[in-house]
C-alpha cells in the first residue's frame, strides 16, 4: 500500500512538524518514508564514484603550480626509484627538513609502476597521481559519510557537492605535497571524530592527524585541536574524563610510535639521528633573521582571502560566516527545536577558522598552505548554507505554496550551487589552458634521446626528470634569478644504493644564497625549454639564443598575464574572443619583426639645426600624465648641428667618468648587443652623410672612428660605444621574474641631474621613488606598468618633458651640487637662488621607447635640448606660454623642478617678454593655429 501524507494542520510549520528530511529547502516529507538518520541521500559507493571521476581529471590534467612539489618531492622520489635526481637544500644532512620516509612511501609506488611491462616514467609520474586521486576520493567519502550519518545528511550531500565543484580541490587533490597529504589525513581525522555511531574513535581520529603532521606537514596537527577541545568539554559536561583522557592517550600512543617509526627511516636515510617535524618547526619558527620561510617573500594579509575567493568563489564567503549563522540559529532553535540541525556543528565550524587566522597572521603565504582546510571550508560552507535553506524553509511556508513553492525552493537550492560549479569549472578551464604548456612541451623529447635539457628563467616551472627519457638530464643556465637552485643527487643507477640521502652536498645553505656550481655553460646543452612573449623574449638571461641554430621541438601556447586582464587571467575565456586573453609561446621563438630601415633624413647635415621642442602648455591646471605618443621608426634618433659638441662632451666624459656614466650588467649583455646591431641597420641609412655601413660595424666618416660590433670581447661597453654614436642618452629596461622593469644597462653621460650609478640595477617603480616624482603612485605607476608590460616590437612610442637649469653645463649641474657627492648631499636645496637671467636656461628631453624585437629588453633613449631662456623667447608665444606652464605647477612640482630658485627672475623676465610680443601685435586667438605641442 503506497504511503499517504499525514494532512498537515493549518497554520502547522511542515519543518516543525515532521520528523523527515529529503535534500530540499522547506524539509517537507517528500517520499513518507520515516527518516533514518543512518541513510545518506547518496550511498558512500555512488559518492566515491563520483569523486573518483572529477579526481581523476584533476590527476590527467592539473598543472603543477609550486616549484616545491617537483623539487621537494618528484625529484627525491625519482632519485630512489631511478637513481638520479635533483636535490634542494632541506635533503642535505646539515639542515635535514625532509623526511624520506614520506618520500620513500611514494617511491615504492612509483618503483610498482615501473616493472609493469611497456609503461615509462610518464606514466610512473601520472600512476602515482591517480593513486592520489582515488586515496583523496576514499577519504572525501569517508567525511561526506560521516557528516551524513551523524550531523545531517543535508549538510553531508551539500558537502559532498561544494568539494566535488571546487576548483581549490580540484587543484589541491592530487599534489605531491605534504598540504595535500595533510588534507587527506585531516578527512580521515575528522571523520572519526564525527562519526560516533560504534562508540566513539577518539583514539583513531588523533592518530590520522598525526600520520599527516607527523609523516607530512608538523603544522597541520592544529587541525586536531578544535576535535581534542570538544571532547574534553564533552567529557566535563557528561561524558567523565577519565574515558576521554584514555582514548586520547590511546591515541598519543599510536603517534608516538609513528614517530619512533619514521624516525627510524630517517636514521637509515641520514645516517644520524634526525626528528624532522621538528626540525621544520624549528627552522620555520624559531630559525632567525636572514633564514625561514620569510626570506622567500611575503605577503599582505589579504592574500588568503584573495586566493580563496578564486578557488572557491561564493563557497569563501559562506564558509566564514558558518559559525555566526549556526549559533545564532542555534539559540534561536532552542525555544523550536529541529531535528535537522545538531549543535555538533558549531564546534565542527572552529577548525577552519583556527587555520585560516593562524596563516593568515604569517608574513610568509602560499596557496599550498591553505590545503589542510579546504574540507574544512567546504563542510562550513555546507553548514552554513544547510541553516539559510532551514530559515528560507520556514520563511517560503509563508510566501507560498504549492507547486510554486516546489519551484521557488529548487531555484533557491539549486541556483546558488550551479552558480558555484560553474564559476569553479570555468577557473579550473582558465588554470588548466592557461598554465599546461610545461607539462606538454616534453613529449617532443624521444625515448632514446640523450643529452643536457637546459632551463633558464623557466627553471622553476619544470615538472621533473619523470618527464625525461633516461638519457637526458635537467641542467640550469644562469638567469636573473640569484637565489639558490637545487644541485643533483649522486647518480647511482646501477643498484640500490641512494648515497644521495646521507651525503652532505657542496654548496647548500638555508639563506637563499645563490651558489654558481648549480649552473652550466650555455654551450653543454643540447636542449632548451624556455617561454617567449612579445614583451619579454628572454630578459635577463647571459646567453642569447638565435632561432636559426635550434630545431624547434614542440611549441606550444602559454597565457601571457602582463597583457591579459584580469577577467582573462582568473576565468576561462575561449581563445577566439579577442583582447581578453594574451598569448606567448613555450619555448623560444624570438620575434621576427625586422626593424623597417628608414629613409635619409631630407637635406640632412652637421648644419641641420635642432627641432624646436616646447613641450609646455598653458595653464591654470597641469596634468601629470605619461604624455605618450607614436613615433614612426623613421624619427627614432635625431641627430643635428649640435652633434659634434655633444660627441666631444661625451668622448671627455666617458675618459673622465667611465662606469659611472656607462655600464652593462651581464644579464643586459645581449639587449646591449642588439642594440648596437639596431644602430649599426638604422643610421647608415637615415644619415648616410654621417655613417657608413660596414661588414663588421659602421664608420663615422666625419669623425674618422671606425666601429666593429661583431668581435667579442668589445673594445669598449656596448652601451659606451653606442654613446658615441648618437646625442641621446641610452637605457635600457629588462623584465625580471617578477614582471617589474630594471635597469640593466646605460649610458647616461648628458643627463644633468641624475647618475646612473644611483638608479643601476633598481625597478621601474624604485627609480621613480627614488626621484620622488610627483604624481608617480597616484598617477603614472600603474599606467607605467601596464605601458611596459605591453609595448610591442611593431611599436615606437615618444614623450617629452622640461626642466629650468641655473647653469649653462648640459652634462651635469653644478648649481645643485657635485656630481660626485652622496645622496642626499646634492638638489635643488644647495643651488643658489635667483641668479641672472643670462645664466638660466631652458633643458627639454625628447625620449623614445621601443622594445627589441630579439631580446625584449625596452630601450629608452633621452635626447637634451639645451637652449638659454633668453633664445627661446624670441619665439613666438613661448614666453607666455611658457610662464602659464610654471605658475599652473602644483607645490610637489614646484618642488621637484626646483621652481622657488628661479621663479622671481624668470617669471618676471617671461611676463616682459610677452607683453613685448603682444604690443608688437601678436595675435593671442591664433596661437592654437601656429603651435602643434610639444614644438
């Protein structure tokens, strides 16, 4: 006989009234059947099912994010199960903050995948991944069983579907780490702590949170202490202490001997006595300055939840307020109490808080660190969306009825947990197309290849030897990066022996510090994996590839971010929208653009006069602005009749000054020779009165000086020789690892009021600083960044700028002190002030930027114009113009251009001039028609 429904009285709340539940919003009895508190809406077998399939996926496609799992632990398992391998400081004996019995686990693993008949390392390497995938699918279901037998099996099947449509879990499910490990162990852990349907697990769920601190990660055991709190105020309340201390002992046995037994292991691998949890306590927290996690960069305290937000988008903001919405329901259920909320959940929702406050008050932050709490988030996320679905319930019941109703509360339900799926399918998409392309480039690699495979500046997104064939081992070139890089185990491929784990390596230190035996010569590699985008083809490295003498293997695309926005970078966007996402190559394909050559500059000699540049404009208001414009390749270098003065000023001064104006650091060798070759294409035909071209070089045939760019070592400085050739200063700016400009190379011989020496070296950002330019953080550095980030080889962009100068000397001002004094002993506050105005001058600077097309370096070139302000002011307009210009600068300009030293003289000076042009009959309504800014 089919079950009928009990008539429910008017005005009767269905959730107060019936002891049933079904996964739906108002908790009405949907099937009639009397609940059991034992069934979870899925079976454990059909939720394992489903965990197993996504955690696959995440184990064939999940990229590897953190240099640390691969040389931390994809390469000390390689080196036990093959024999070679590469090796980071915390494997050396001296520092000992890795334990190889949690890497000798998986060595073992991976030694069973290797004696299966016809599978290769590749597949050792994704095997292992699935057996990570099916042991964190065991354990998911474990929790979501747990939850839904002894908490609510609603809060177990919202569970099971916010980790199932994570993309924070999709990443984190199947990483060789200790966080991931960790996680595992904490399900396990939490499990038995929830799950008290035989008597209570106390003593199991502490040993599951040591097995993952004390074989993984020390830190995650935190984890254990909200589950430890709840018993012991459990057992003060009603359940009697001694029952509760005796698991918990029972359990801190089970640790103790776990820890006699990988201590054991540590000893054999060492060859001396080592308690590695704690020595990863110790260095971690108690090392000291100049050592610890800090010396790897810090964050601000917002990153977790920044990151959070992308892995977990709408689940992130659930998850932190579970605690305040099951309390306050808590309290307010009291006077109606349900049988779809337990009071369990409270302390449930502790963990996740007490992990998330704990790294969020480090200075040092990795994504990998939050690991351990993702269940943790999830399973408060569930919670707190199980108590706003019993709330809505109650409040629909009253709203509506009936088949409305049904569909209101589905929409409500179901809306929230598809937004969520798919915000998180599309991040998973978006890491996944953006971020594969090192783990695919190495299939072009052949199993019986052998030879050097040489990294640079994509050393840290290498995914192990596992991707190699046997022959062929992983080396590093020098790049910008001057921390310290893994060196190699000892190669043992002939038995098993692993001296690697007892011997003290050369060259390892817990600082950091660089040690250049990691490196190789440019000329021992065989093969080379790079990436190349068209704003930074290899920045900073010491060697310079040429396309022509390298076969390409695989090349595949790989996300620009510098160039892609933000949208671009955090969700997937299909690859056939323009201007969303920006694309560069893995591998090395420099740009082929090939600079246009120019024509000869029309009636071009030493007679030539300079270009009138009057980059100032009318107040009231002046605007701090790049001022960019485009600039046809053609009119890249000017050059006119003060060519032969500026060319004797900076031939004294290179004798006089040398590195102090001029100077290349090695990583900018390469941009400073293509430099030259740019130079040596571009003048010959834009002043073929001036230079010849030669086979070697150019030659100046005014100046008699012949040039030969093609020798090595150079005579002089590339950057000193291209001085010579032009009245420009140069600079130029390289992309470091961190997507910041740097200068790298100069030659500054002209400049007047700064030195090279003082900016060498520094980024974009601390040279502007540094000069404490007006305007920079509010208005310039973010446009500035994005500028260079994005300028292309097709593109010559130029800008200008002026300055007031109480002297006549173009190099340097002596007015504002000796060139040779230090900072802070020389400016505008040691010149003299108000001196005549025959002694003040006019100084604009015409600049250039351009990138490279074969190096990516950008090259800023500074033009000077150096004019007495009382030449100029025979120009139509400038004297009024240009006193409107100086009265419109607000205090921080004034300041910066020195403006209280001059401005009596000047301004007064300029007000004459103007009224004598305006008596002479100038007409004021035409100055839009007759001057163009900046002339």
């Amino acid at each position: 006989m089919p079950p009928r429904h009990r008539p429910r009285p008017k005005g009767e709340s269905p959730v107060a009234s019936t002891v049933t539940e079904e996964i739906s919003v108002s908790d009405k009895n949907v099937d009639g059947d009397v609940f059991r508190r034992s069934r979870p809406i899925l079976s454990s077998t059909t939720a394992f099912s489903i965990l197993l399939l996504i955690r696959l996926f995440s184990a064939t496609f999940a990229t590897i994010p953190d240099c640390d799992e691969v040389f931390n632990f994809w390469e000390p398992t390689h080196y036990l199960s093959h024999g070679y391998g590469l090796q980071t400081w915390e494997y050396s004996p001296v520092y000992a903050i890795r334990s190889w019995a949690y890497v000798g686990l998986h060595a073992v693993l991976s030694r069973v995948f290797s004696e299966i008949p016809n599978l290769n390392k590749l597949h050792e390497f994704y095997g292992l991944r699935c057996v990570f995938a099916a042991f964190c699918a065991l354990c998911e279901t474990k929790l979501y069983s747990a939850v839904s037998v002894n908490i609510n099996r609603r809060v177990g099947i919202l569970y099971l579907v916010t980790t199932v449509a994570s993309a924070g879990m999709f990443h984190a499910a199947t990483a060789f780490l200790p966080s991931t490990f960790a996680m595992y162990t904490t399900m396990l852990g939490m499990a038995a702590f929830i799950d008290r349907r035989k008597g209570f697990r106390t003593a199991e769920g502490v040993f599951w949170f040591a097995v993952g601190g004390l074989l993984g990660w020390p830190f995650s055991m935190a984890m254990v202490i909200p589950h430890i709190a709840e018993e012991l105020f459990m057992a003060a309340v009603s359940w009697g202490v001694f029952p509760t201390a005796a698991r918990l002992i029972k359990g801190g046995i089970a640790s103790l001997l776990l820890l006699a037994g990988i201590v054991q292991i540590d000893y054999y691998a060492y060859k001396k006595l080592e308690i590695v949890p704690l020595n990863i306590v110790l260095y971690n927290v108690f090392s000291g300055p100049g050592k610890g996690p800090n010396i790897y960069g810090t964050e601000p305290w917002w990153f977790y939840l920044a990151n959070l937000a992308l892995n977990f988008n709408i689940l992130l903001p659930l998850a932190l307020i579970s605690a305040p919405c099951v309390i306050i329901y808590y309290f307010v259920a009291l006077r109606s109490p349900t049988p779809t909320f337990s009071p369990r959940m409270i302390s449930l929702s502790a963990p996740f808080y007490l992990w998330f406050a704990i790294f969020t008050a480090q200075p040092h932050k990795e994504e990998r660190f939050m690991y351990v709490a993702y269940p943790a988030l999830c399973l408060n996320a569930a919670m707190a969306y199980h108590v706003i679905l019993i709330v809505w319930g109650r409040l629909s019941n009253r709203l509506t009825s009936g088949k409305s109703q049904d569909l209101l509360n589905f929409t409500v339900l179901a809306l929230p947990l598809l937004a969520a799926a798919l915000l998180s399918l599309s991040r998973v998409l978006a890491v996944v197309s953006a971020y594969s392309a090192p783990m695919e480039v190495y299939s072009a690699l052949n199993a019986n290849d052998t030879g050097n495979l040489c990294l640079g500046k994509e050393w840290y997104r290498f995914p192990s030897s596992y991707f190699l064939p046997d022959g062929v081992r992983a080396k590093f070139v020098k790049s910008a990066f001057d921390g310290l890089l893994p060196g190699e185990f000892p190669e043992n491929t002939k038995d098993w022996m692993r001296p690697g784990t007892w011997m003290i390596p050369k060259g390892m230190n817990d600082e950091n510090l660089g040690d250049d035996s990691k490196y190789v010569s440019f000329d021992s590699c065989d093969y080379l994996v790079e990436s190349y985008f068209n704003r930074d083809p290899i920045p900073t490295e010491d060697y310079r590839v040429s396309i022509e003498e390298w076969e390409e293997g695989r090349c595949e695309d790989f996300l620009d971010t510098a160039r892609t926005p933000t949208l671009g970078r955090i969700l997937w966007v299909p690859k056939g929208i323009p201007n969303v996402r920006s694309w560069g190559k893995y591998l090395w394909p420099p740009s082929d653009f090939v600079t246009p050559l120019p024509p000869p500059y029309p009636n071009w000699s030493l007679s030539t006069p300079p270009l009138p540049y009057r980059p100032f404009r009318h107040g009231p208001k002046y605007f701090i602005t790049m001022g960019l414009r485009r600039l046809s390749f053609s009119d890249w270098i000017e050059l006119d009749s003060d060519y032969l003065s500026y060319h004797s000023q900076k031939a004294s001064r290179i004798i006089s000054r040398g590195k102090k104006c001029c100077d290349t650091l090695p990583s900018a060798l390469p941009h400073a020779y293509e430099l030259l070759e740019e130079l040596c294409r571009y003048l010959p035909a834009r002043y073929p009165s001036l230079y010849r071209k030669t086979d070697r070089g150019m030659d100046n045939i005014v100046t008699g000086e012949s040039f030969d760019i093609m020798e090595r070592p150079l005579k002089e400085d590339p950057m000193q020789m291209a001085a010579r050739w032009v009245q420009d200063d140069l600079a130029i700016m390289v992309e470091g690892g961190d997507g910041q400009y740097y200068l790298q190379a100069g030659a500054t011989l002209l400049t007047g009021f700064w030195r090279l020496g003082d900016k060498m070296g520094m980024g974009l950002d601390e040279i502007h600083r540094s000069g404490d330019v007006p305007g920079f953080e509010s208005k310039l550095r973010k446009g500035m960044e994005n500028f260079f980030g994005r300028l292309k080889v097709e593109e010559c962009m130029g800008r200008s700028n002026y300055f007031i100068q109480v002297d006549g000397e173009l190099p340097w001002s002596p007015s504002i002190g000796s060139e040779d004094g230090q900072p802070g002993e020389f400016g505008w506050f040691t010149a003299e002030g108000e001196k005549p105005i025959e002694q003040i001058y006019f100084r604009s600077e015409r600049q250039s930027l351009r990138r490279l097309p074969k190096t990516g370096g950008v090259v800023f070139t500074i033009r000077t114009y150096f004019v007495p302000v009382t030449e100029i002011v025979k120009e139509p307009y400038v004297p009024g113009r240009l006193a409107s210009a100086i009265r419109s600068w607000d205090d921080d300009v004034a300041k910066y251009k020195g403006r209280e030293r001059y401005e009596k003289v000047l301004l007064a000076y300029l007000d004459k001039e103007h009224q004598k042009q305006v008596e002479a009959g100038l007409p004021l309504e035409k100055e839009e028609e007759v001057v163009s800014y900046p002339f």
